[in-house]
C-alpha cells in the first residue's frame, strides 16, 4: 500500500471531524499498518494520544468482535470480523475481490501506481492503492484535496482525478459542487462565471480520460478515468509515476485505451 495517494490523509482545516471518531479511525488504521498482536501503550505512542481514550477504544473494538484481546500479553490484535464486514462492503464494487483483482491487474499491466479515488461531498478521497515503480520514500507530494481550484486561468477541476470525478456528473451538479465549495470557504468567492469550469470538464467528459504531465512544479505524472462502480458515489481510478512519457500522445492514447479496455473487462 502507498504511503502517500492523492487525497489521502486527514485536512482539519478543510472539514470538521468529531475528536473520538477521528481517534477510532486512526487507530483502525494503525492496526492495518502493524503485523502482530500490541500493547494499548504501543498504540498510543504510535499515535500521539492518551493511554486512556485509546484503552476505551480498544476495548469497544474487544467488545464488539473486531478486536482480539490475549490477558496473559494483555495486546490487542485484529479479529477476521473486520475482513468479512470489509467484504461485505466490497460486494457492491463487482463482487468479492475484483476490485483489488482490478488494482493489481493495472499495477502488473503498467509497472505504475495505481490509485483509485471518490467524491466526498466537495472533496477528493483516495480509497484504494498499490505501489508500482513509483515509490513514495521522502517525497513530499501535494495533492489539492477538493474537486474544483480557481486560479489565475479560471475556474478548473483541481486534478486530473478531479476532473474525471466531475466528468461523471451532469454540469449542473459540477455547478452545484462549485457553488457549494464557495458557499464553504473551500474556493474563492466572488469569482467569475463558471463557463470555463463547465467546458474543461467537458473536455475530459468527451476525451474520456484527464492527464497530469510533468513539468517544473510537478514531480509526477498521472493519468486517470472513470471506474463505473453501481454506487451513487463518482469513482475514478489512475495511473502515477515518473516514467509514463504523457508528452508522447500516441502512447497516452494506447496508455488511455488499454487502462479503459482493462476496467471494463471487470465491470460488466
């Protein structure tokens, strides 16, 4: 699993969260991150918090099946209760296991990282990875996290994962997803009409895929399309590395068609 995704990772600044929630999740996350049984201590220093919120924790999890508790060693570890409520939610992307088939698959495919996102209300979340060729060890990437940016270009998806999520929307829902990121704090108020906005999402709605090339300022590049899920939620999935030679159109079309060709296979 990557350590760093576009989208991914907590942004308090942009969103409110409910402190215990905030802590529950985190710690479900540790555990993913760890192999083996740990001490509530050895949580808790993992994670910057108190012993005490993290003990009530863990022992809710206990308390409900989804953590295993040892007296004797007095740790904590996973219980198979979380695999299948996660399987019983991953019914509903094309069955058990296809959409991890579908990751490793384009990962195996391309040699790149494969990222697959979501809309979250007027933002972009990072739902599902595997490392490819490119790693994420010491570089600092800055991913804009909300679906729409004004700059001084205009009005403009934020990504190119972005754009593919506002491509599967009806124009008036990307009006609705940039009136509400204003109405919020998340992009500026008092900008120009959107037109710009409304036509380089059809761009991509038309092209079928949206890129990220390299440059001065980016050191990375991407390229990503819709992932037809049978959920209410856009979904988009892509390609990201240093070595997908965007600049070449031939191969980002090849690259474009193969990547819809392997998604389509595991959606219908």
């Amino acid at each position: 699993m990557a350590k760093v995704v576009p989208g991914r990772g907590k942004n308090p600044s942009e969103r409110g969260t409910v402190k215990s929630c905030d802590r529950t999740i985190d710690v479900l996350e540790y555990f993913a991150s760890v192999q083996g049984p740990v001490r509530t201590s050895e949580v808790s220093a993992a994670l910057g918090l108190p012993n005490s919120s993290i003990d009530d924790i863990l022992r809710t999890f206990a308390a409900r099946g989804y953590l295993t508790f040892n007296r004797l060693s007095k740790t904590y570890q996973p219980s198979y209760k979380i695999v299948g409520t996660a399987r019983a939610i991953e019914r509903s992307y094309f069955g058990d296991g296809r959409t991890a088939a579908l990751l490793r698959e384009l990962r195996d495919e391309t040699g790149a990282t494969v990222c697959m996102t979501v809309q979250n209300d007027c933002w972009l979340e990072t739902v599902g990875a595997v490392e490819g060729s490119w790693h994420f060890d010491g570089e600092t990437i800055d991913y804009r996290r909300t679906l729409v940016h004004y700059g001084d270009d205009g009005w403009r998806p934020a990504t190119n994962f972005a754009g593919i999520l506002l491509a599967s929307q009806s124009n008036v829902d990307v009006m609705d997803v940039a009136g509400r990121s204003q109405k919020i704090g998340i992009a500026a108020r008092g900008a120009p009409t959107m037109g710009k906005l409304i036509e380089r999402v059809g761009r991509i709605r038309a092209q079928g895929y949206a890129l990220c090339r390299r440059n001065d300022t980016v050191a990375v590049e991407s390229i990503a399309c819709p992932l037809p899920s049978g959920s209410n939620v856009p979904v988009a999935i892509g390609l990201i590395g240093h070595d997908l030679n965007l600049r070449d159109e031939a191969r980002t079309r090849r690259l474009a068609m193969g990547l819809r060709q392997t998604i389509a296979r595991y959606c219908n």
